[in-house]
C-alpha cells in the first residue's frame, strides 16, 4: 500500500504531556515529522479538537507547541491506538 506523505517520518519514543480543553494526559509519542506526530493513547481526542503537546528533548531544552487532532482511531483494528495531531 503506497503511503502519500508529504514529509518523512522519525520514530519517536519520547513520552509527552497532552492538553485538551477539559483533559490533561501523559503519553508517548509514536513518530513525528515537520507535519506532525502520532501520539499513542487509548482516549485519542475528538478529531477537529484543539491540543497543546509539551515534553523535554534529550538535551533538556522543553518544547510547546499547539496542535490540532487531524485524526484518531481506538483499539482493536490492528494498528495502535492515538491520534494524529
């Protein structure tokens, strides 16, 4: 299956805090790409929402940036569960 990708894509395993308008979360980052990033979480949230990622680099130096959730899928089709942002 070819995949249509504008940028490249880097596994990312750094763990993340995740803020939307009524919940804040810890998860983990799948991969990201100057486009976005896959964050892994079972309660992905609602697709259109509004999303404010924070975590430290290896160096220590703290990155925030908005975001907006472009997609999200749950558990049990084969991929794993989070949202694209």
């Amino acid at each position: 299956m070819r995949e249509n990708r504008k940028h490249e894509r880097v596994d990312a395993r750094l763990r993340c805090w995740c803020e939307g308008e009524n919940v804040t979360f810890y998860a983990r980052m799948g991969n990201i790409s100057e486009g976005g990033l896959f964050l892994r979480t079972s309660t992905p949230l609602e697709t259109g929402s509004e999303a404010r990622i924070r975590f430290e680099t290896k160096d220590a130096a703290e990155v925030s940036a908005r975001a907006r959730v472009v997609w999200a899928r749950g558990e049990g089709n084969g991929y794993p569960p989070g949202m694209g942002l």
